[in-house]
C-alpha cells in the first residue's frame, strides 16, 4: 500500500501567507538573499525559495487540493494567482540562468 503525503491544510497555507509576505516586503528578501540575513528566511536565494514553494509546499497541486478550503476563506483566487505567479518566476529563471542572482531577479521586471 503506497502511503499518501497528508498536509494540513493550516500549516500549508500559513506557510504560504509567510512567504508572500517575505516576497512583498521591499526590503526582506532584499537583507536575506543579498546581505546574507539569515534571520529572515531559510529561502538562502531564488532557487531554495522555489524548491521550498513548489518541492516541499507543492504550492500549484496544494491549491487544488485546498480550493475549497481557500474558497471558504475567500482566498482562493489570490493563492492561485500567487502559485501561477511563482511558476512564472521559475519558468523565467529557466530561460534566463541570469536570474539565478538574487541581485538580477529581485531588480528584473520578473
């Protein structure tokens, strides 16, 4: 018998507020990834906060999972928005190996 991944769903979506919280703040993510603070985040730089989003979180499959969770807390168009968003980021990086610095993303339209 395969064991299923159970993730609740309040740990999943606090989770996901911090971090949005961390990428919105102007200066954060900036102290973190450019300053070397890490007593901010364990995000260390783009590609750790992505494999934290979309590896441990699995933030695009969580969100339809959780739609009707997030529907209830009116909040599923805002996360679903933030999980497109985040694949945007990575699908980005991908192209552009350039945006692996945190100095080039954080100061690119992206």
């Amino acid at each position: 018998m395969e064991k299923k991944d159970v993730v609740d769903f309040k740990y999943w979506f606090d989770n996901i507020l911090a971090t949005a919280k961390l990428m919105a703040s102007e200066t954060d993510l900036r102290r973190a990834w450019t300053q070397g603070d890490d007593t901010i985040t364990s995000a260390y730089d783009p590609n750790e906060l992505l494999e934290q989003l979309l590896g441990d979180l699995r933030v695009a499959e969580h969100v339809q999972m959780f739609e009707h969770d997030l529907q209830e807390r009116g909040a599923y168009e805002s996360v679903a928005t933030f999980a497109r968003a985040v694949m945007d980021v990575e699908s980005a990086i991908r192209s552009e190996p350039s945006l692996e610095n945190p100095e080039s993303l954080l100061a690119s339209p992206v």
